[in-house]
C-alpha cells in the first residue's frame, strides 16, 4: 500500500537539543518447540537465528518520524507503541529502521523490530549503568509489554529470545533445564526465560509466502481453548514435547529430534494454525532424503516451516520447487547488540 505521508525534509532539525544517536540491533527468532502452548504457560524452547534488524533513534527532528516518514499507527503500529511506552520526554524522536528478518514469516521480525528500537531509546536515555552495562531484564520487559500492547495477546517468547541470544527455555513456571535468566510478567501471568545451550542445528526454513498474523492466529487457539477439549490437550501434549526435546537436543540425535518436530507439527495442526501453503511445503520436504522432521514455526495460519536436514541444499530446492522461500538459518548467535553513541552528522 503507498504511504500517503510526506517525507519530512532532513533539515527540520530543533538545534539546541543533545545530538547523539543511539543504534541497536536484534536477531530474529526461530520456535523449536512450543508455539501457543507458551501462551498457556506449557515450556516451549527457541533459539535466535542469524538474521537481524537494526534501529537507530536520535531526537534531532521536530517531529516523531520512522524514516523520514511521519510516524502512523497504520504503518508503524510497534514503533509507535514502543515510543509511547518508553520514551517519557516531550522531544520528538526520529528513528531510522534496517531489516534483515523477513515480515510475517514467523521467525521473529516484530520482535526484533521491537527489542531494537526499545534497546536504542534506552540507550538515547541514558539507562545503561556507570560501566556501560544495560539492563537486559528490564529490556526483556519493556520489548514484551509493547508487543502484548500491540497484539493484544501472545507470550514473552519472541521478544526474550531476541534480547537473550542463544538458546533458551521459556515456561509459566520455571522449566528447570537451564539457567535461571530473568521473569517476565503481564497482569497475573508470569514466564520464568532459561539460557539453555542448543547444538549447532542445520534448519532450513521454507516460508510459505501467505502472511500469517501473530494476534489472529493466537485469538483463533484462545477461542479453541475455551470451546474444545483437543485443544487444551493438544496445547498440553506441545508443552510435554519440549521436555521429551532437551536430552535429544542434548545427544544432537537427528532421528529423535525430527520425530518430535513431526508430532509438535500434528499438534499445532490439531489446534487449527496450520494453512494449506505450509501443509505443502511440510508434505513435500518431508520426501526428501536429508529430513529428520519439518513443523510450522511460529504463530501458523501462514508464514513458515523449519525443517531439520542434514541435506539443507535438497530441502531448499524442494520448498522452492513447491513456491515456497528457503532460508538456511543459523541458530544460535548474539541476541541484542548496541553501537557506542555518535554524534549525528
Ligand atoms: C509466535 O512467534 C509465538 C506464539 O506462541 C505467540 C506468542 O507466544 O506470543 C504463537
């Protein structure tokens, strides 16, 4: 859709104001195991991959902007909430958006968009400490209330992976397989984040091409939830698969992994966020030789697969040859990252 606002010309700067620019960015996500089951506080694990955002905020305009562009709810509905939530001065922000992680794929671009704009407004603000250091839970914190303010629903997951890097194991009571990292709370709900080390997985993820939107797909299960038992099964049976997941991710054992990806896959369709285009990619790639297992990952209802192949070339050619785009997908590196502070030119 073509944006009907005017760019605001860059030399609409207010001078007096401090002039430094802070830049932050952070890594997509990929869900293992244990989408929406999260959101009923069942584990789930998940693990940052190698594609990123970056976000650079200065308050040297006259107005609020997202590059050069007057900022709009219809357009720019995390960044704005992410400037409403956490930007608590009167001087207009403007914030200039890279992004490497593909929108509506499931593999994390909100959530990155949004931990790297709350990390560089942070930063703008002088929140780190005397050494520098900034606070990862408070991050963590703030990045999961704006997505919840937008979305209106969902769990910490995304948005504590993007901030954690790594691996990590995530549930409404403490999983217990890793190292306590920090609680996240909204309303009476409350998710215990673990740092859990992962091997080197080889994923190749096949996005299917049809966006499939986070709130819908997480309003569709609540409706499940409430109207049917094989939901709330389902849902519970997502959550067992992410325990029975840790020793084989522990042994790195190919077969065990691939065969809990296939049953987590079963589920998420029960609870209904499976879509035709994925279903495809799913039957398809499975018949290649290489695959240990493929599922849906992420919120479903469209956006991707990942699957676990040791012949990530052939899994790729086959999800391209169904319509589908592959991603080889890194799992595993640095989750936020800051620049030091610049003026701006
Ligand atoms: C989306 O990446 C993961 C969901 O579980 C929703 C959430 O936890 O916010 C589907």
């Amino acid at each position: 859709m073509p944006n009907p606002f005017q760019a605001v010309p860059p030399s609409s700067r207010v001078e007096g104001l401090s002039d430094l620019r802070a830049v932050a960015s952070a890594p997509g996500k990929l869900i293992l195991f244990g989408e929406h089951a999260i959101v009923y506080g069942h584990p789930a694990i998940a693990a940052v991959t190698n594609q990123r955002t970056e976000v650079e905020v200065d308050r040297c305009g006259d107005r609020f902007t997202v590059n050069g562009y007057r900022i709009h709810e219809r357009y720019h509905s995390y960044l704005k909430k992410a400037v409403e939530h956490v930007w608590k001065h009167d001087d207009p922000i403007r914030i200039q958006t890279e992004g490497g992680v593909p929108s509506a794929s499931g593999t994390g671009s909100s959530a990155a968009l949004t931990v790297a704009t709350v990390a560089a407004l942070m930063q703008l603000d002088g929140q780190q400490d005397e050494e520098g250091n900034h606070d990862l839970a408070k991050l963590a914190q703030l990045s999961f209330e704006v997505e919840r303010l937008t979305q209106g629903g969902g769990s910490p997951i995304d948005t504590s992976t993007s901030t954690a890097g790594g691996g990590i194991a995530i549930g409404g009571k403490p999983p217990g397989i890793g190292d306590p990292l920090w609680d996240i709370t909204w309303e009476d709900h409350a998710w215990s984040v673990e740092r859990i080390a992962l091997p080197e997985l080889s994923i190749v993820v096949g996005n299917s091409g049809v966006k499939g939107k986070t709130d819908e797909q997480v309003a569709k299960v609540a409706r499940g939830v409430q109207r049917n038992p094989l939901v709330r099964e389902a849902l519970a049976d997502i959550g067992k698969l992410s325990h029975e997941a840790i020793p084989a991710l522990k042994a790195n054992d190919y077969v065990a992994i691939g065969e809990l990806m296939n049953k987590a896959h079963s589920a998420l369709h029960t609870i209904g966020v499976n879509h035709p285009a994925l279903q495809k990619l799913v039957d398809v790639v499975r018949d290649v030789p290489g695959t240990y297992g493929a599922k849906i990952t992420g919120a479903g209802g469209g956006g991707s697969i990942a699957v676990l192949t040791d012949k990530p070339y052939r899994a790729a050619r086959a999800i391209e040859e169904a319509g589908g785009t592959p991603y080889q997908i890194t799992i595993g590196g640095p989750g936020v990252e800051w620049a030091d502070m610049a003026t701006v030119p």
